[in-house]
C-alpha cells in the first residue's frame, strides 16, 4: 500500500461555515460525487468505501461518465443528451405516422 502525503483524517472534514469558499478536499479522495479516472480498470478499481449510490466517474478513455446505479456502472446520460434523444424519438415517430398517412393514402 502506497502512503499518500498530506493531512491523513479519521473523520469526515468540513469547511469552517458555509461561506466558506475554499475546496473541502481532492476529488481522488473523497467519496461519492464525481470523479475522474483514466481508464475503465481504474474505475472499477475505486475502493467501495469512497463510493456511494449517484456517484459520476468520468472515464478519460473512452471520453464517458458512468452512474452508480443499483451496484452496477451504467453509462451517464446528461439532460441534454436525453432531452435530442427525445426530441429524436418524437420527429421519428412523426415521419412515421407522415409514411404511413401517405401509404393509406390520407
């Protein structure tokens, strides 16, 4: 095991108040949230004490966040992707109806 400079804690940190702007600690090292790795190994290299359930890692890889869902990685789908992919579905579903109109002769 690699010992890792800095403080080392026992316990969870806080800020002093919550107007406190400076960074709690290094996102490496904290749990949850969202975080970066390098590679999909990396990722599920993640010890499980630094995860929870809705953590993001973003893999540098293959340029793709994953979710926690459920104890498994699934791939992050952001509200604008799923908002296109909607959009999307509704056009195709209008072209559809558009073809079969004109198929039927209406």
């Amino acid at each position: 095991m690699s010992k890792i400079n800095g403080t080392n804690l026992a316990a969870p940190i806080a800020p002093f108040d919550t107007l406190d702007s400076y960074p709690t600690h290094s996102a490496e090292f904290g749990k949850g949230g969202w975080r970066t790795v390098a590679t999909i190994a990396a990722r599920n290299a993640l010890p499980s004490a630094r995860l929870e359930p809705g953590c993001v890692v973003y893999v540098e890889a293959d340029k793709t966040p994953y979710l926690l869902q459920n104890g498994a990685w699934v791939e992050f789908i952001a509200l604008e992707t799923a908002v296109r992919l909607a959009t999307g579905l509704i056009d195709l579903q209008a072209a559809f109806v558009g073809l079969r109109n004109e198929v039927n002769g209406n």
